[in-house]
C-alpha cells in the first residue's frame, strides 16, 4: 500500500498485479525541535550581518516582504519575529509596510492574511498586495545587460529597510526558491515576469530545477533583488511535512547559499533510471487548482533528468475544487491550452509570440505534454482538465488503466500492467530525483 498526500488528508492505493513501485523521498534529517527558539537563534546570529534590530533605527522605514497562500512558508512564525527584532530597533507601527508577494497570482483575501500572519499582525500593521499590473505601484529599477526589465513595489523600494520571508526548495526557474525570489518575482511588475517567465528564459539549458550556476532566471532576480535594496532575509528549508530543518537569517546572498546547500541534502535524491510511470503527489494547498497542481508534473520533467521515459505519464492525485485557478495568471495559462489544437503547434506559437506572465504554465506544460501524457486523479473538474489537454480519472485504479492503455499495454486485466516499472514520488514538489547516469 501506497500513500500521497490529497487536499488536507492523504489517498492511499495499490499498484495494480505486475506493476513494481520504488518510493523516492527526501533525506530523513530531522526537523527543528523548537521552531520559535530557532528562529530566535538565527536573528541573534545572522550571516554576514548585524542583527537586524543594529540594522533598523528611529525614524527608519521598513517593509517585509513575505509569500502568498501558495507557498507554505511559516510567515506567522517569521514576519512577527522580524517585527519583533524592528520594534526593539525603535521602528514604529506605522513606518512598518507587509507586502504579500503574490506574483501574477489572485490577491491574498483578509482571511488569508490572518492565516499568513496572525490576526494581531494584520490589525496592528500595515498589510497590502503586490500590484504586478498598476505602474503607479512600481518602481523602474531599469534593466539588465541582457535586457531584462526590472521592476519592483514601491513599497519594498522605497522603504529604508528591505526585508524578506521565504522558504528555500527546489523550483523550476530558480533552481531552488525564496531568499530573493520572494522579493524579486512576488512583488515584481508584470513586464518583468513576463520576461523571467518567457520562451527565451525557459527553453535556456541552465534554467533548470536545483541548478544555480550558469542559471539566467537566477541571475536576473539577484540582479532585481540587489538594485531593489534586499538588506535582510529570514528562510527556512523544509521537509516533506513542512517541518523547517533548516533556518537562517542575514544577508540574502551568503544565506541563501547556505540554505541551498541544506536544501541539496534534504531534497536531492539519487533514482537508478527513469520510469514507465511517476505518481506525484501534491497534497494542500497546491492541488487546489489545476495551474499549481500541474507543477508537480513539470518538476519532475525539468529536472536535470525527466524522470519518466518519452511516452511515459504522470499521475497527479488532485481535486483541483478551484479549476484552473482564479488570478489572472492561471485564467491565462487556461486559455492558451483550451485554444490549442495540439502541443507541438502551441510551441511554435507561444515562441513566435511570445505570452504574458501566467501563460508560461501553459509553454511549461506543452513541454512536459509533448513528450509525456498527464493523469489527474479526483479532480472536481474533469471537464477542465480535459481541456487543458490532460486526462481526467476518477480513482487511481482508473488512473493506472489509463496509463496502461497510453503505454501501449492493452490486454486482459491480469496482464495490461506487466513489467511497468513505477515512481511514486509523495511530494513531487519537496524531492528532485536524479537520475544516475
């Protein structure tokens, strides 16, 4: 018996007669015994930096910038520490700014910002939304020599202390994410996620998932994260329980590189060669809609290996109540895959054309579909993933005689699943398999 996370429980499955299923997991280090103390620890010691309440003083500005609901960064823990570490430097209430980080995403609710901060955070302190489409909210930081647009809220730039929460973990990009992509990507203006998200930067050999060297996508958010003013960062690496096993805090490059190298520990782990199928599993609040269900896909797919031989398919276990999603992002990346008639012909289109942020799931997921096919399992939606060019199951039995009719298995129940060779993989999102070459 196998298990995977399912919305906020978990869904367990056999594999059917003649199937063999190898788990990959991350490393087993043991998380943090006491989250606030260390917490505590890491602002006393910061990395390359003075405390951040020598950092901060009277009169000073501040804005913290922290993730949206999408990431399961523990913000609650985080943003009153950094608050706490502001409040002992003399900043006031009211020269404190919380900027949500949400991207091209939908704007966070007030409910989600209780339970991204607590009540008594948002009550107390200033708390708003990055606008990626309203220039009136953003600051031009220019351009990069490759010609990279940077841009960020006027909020982060303008205040005299810039800080940031995130969770460091493997990303498609970036190779791995938080530190400065949570300033650099989440409170950025539309023109430049648009670039950091186009065609030219995702069909680039070095951006690849767990690769920073040589990564162009990584290079232009140190590049918008260093003319924005990013002085102080507070990350954690977490397991696949969202317990943290690492955190840090300090000066954002010196500590995001000691986060990366805790996170290759926990996250990289070696498989012996790519498989006929991979069960990824997502679990909440990824699986809400299709646009960041489909991600557990692509990961596997861009690592430095996919995962899965050509012609090969992803199960994703999600109920995607939410469709594609509601911002404007995901209605994007929803129109290009209902419009198109194939996933070669999209390609084409989308590299002659170009997108706007939010489509480049869709140029991702073309990609991965191309050379792969895609089950989901329990979606609330079938229609919606049917349109979107994957294929819709109700269980994972369904799901697992799909897959062997896509393999070109057919024949009597006893014998469609002979000799496929299965990933299951339970947190497709917190574990890079490499595949030994």
């Amino acid at each position: 018996m196998f298990t995977v996370p399912f919305d906020r429980g978990e869904l367990s499955f056999e594999l059917p007669a003649g199937m063999t299923g190898t788990v990959a997991v991350s490393q087993p280090i043991p998380p943090v015994g006491d989250v606030p103390a260390a917490i505590a620890h890491a602002l006393a010691e910061p990395i390359n930096s003075p405390r951040l309440r020598e950092l901060a003083g009277r009169g000073d500005t501040a804005c913290i910038v922290f993730t949206d609901v999408t990431r399961a960064s523990p913000d609650h823990l985080l943003v009153p520490a950094l608050l706490s570490e502001l409040e002992a430097a003399g900043v006031r209430d009211e020269d404190v700014t919380l900027l949500c980080g949400i991207g091209m995403h939908r704007p966070s609710t007030p409910e989600e910002k209780v339970a991204k901060l607590g009540r008594e955070v948002v009550e107390r302190y200033r708390v708003v939304d990055n606008e990626p489409q309203n220039p009136a909210a953003l600051a031009d930081l220019g351009t990069t020599e490759s010609g990279i647009p940077l841009s960020v809220h006027k909020a982060a730039y303008g205040a005299d202390l810039l800080l940031a929460t995130g969770i460091v973990e493997p990303h498609q990009y970036a190779g791995y994410s938080g530190a400065r992509k949570t300033l650099a990507v989440g409170a950025a203006g539309e023109a430049m996620i648009a670039y950091t998200h186009g065609p030219q930067m995702i069909d680039h050999p070095g951006t690849r998932l767990g690769r920073i060297k040589g990564n162009p996508f990584h290079e232009a958010i140190t590049e918008a994260a260093r003319r924005a003013g990013l002085r102080f960062i507070l990350n954690v690496v977490q397991n696949d329980h969202k317990q943290p096993v690492r955190v840090l805090a300090g000066e954002p490059e010196a500590t995001f590189d000691q986060l990366v190298r805790a996170a290759k520990q926990l996250y990289e782990v070696p498989i012996p060669h790519q498989y006929d199928i991979a069960v990824a599993g997502i679990g909440y609040p990824k699986d809400q809609n299709l646009y960041q269900a489909s991600r557990a896909a692509s990961y596997l797919f861009f690592g430095p290996t996919p995962v899965v031989r050509e012609g090969g398919v992803f199960v994703l276990p999600a109920p995607t109540p939410e469709g594609a999603g509601d911002g404007v992002g995901e209605q994007r990346f929803l129109e290009r895959m209902r419009g198109a008639a194939d996933m070669p012909s999209l390609l084409a289109e989308l590299r002659r054309t170009g997108y706007p942020p939010g489509a480049q799931r869709a140029f991702v997921m073309a990609k991965v579909l191309e050379k792969t096919h895609v089950i989901v399992v329990g979606s609330e939606t079938p229609d919606l993933v049917r349109q979107v060019h994957m294929v819709p199951a109700d269980n994972m039995d369904q799901a697992f005689r799909i897959a062997c009719d896509l393999l070109g298995t057919n024949g009597p129940a006893t014998q469609t699943s002979a000799n496929l060779e299965v990933l299951i993989v339970p947190h497709a999102l917190l574990t890079l398999p490499i595949v030994q070459q």
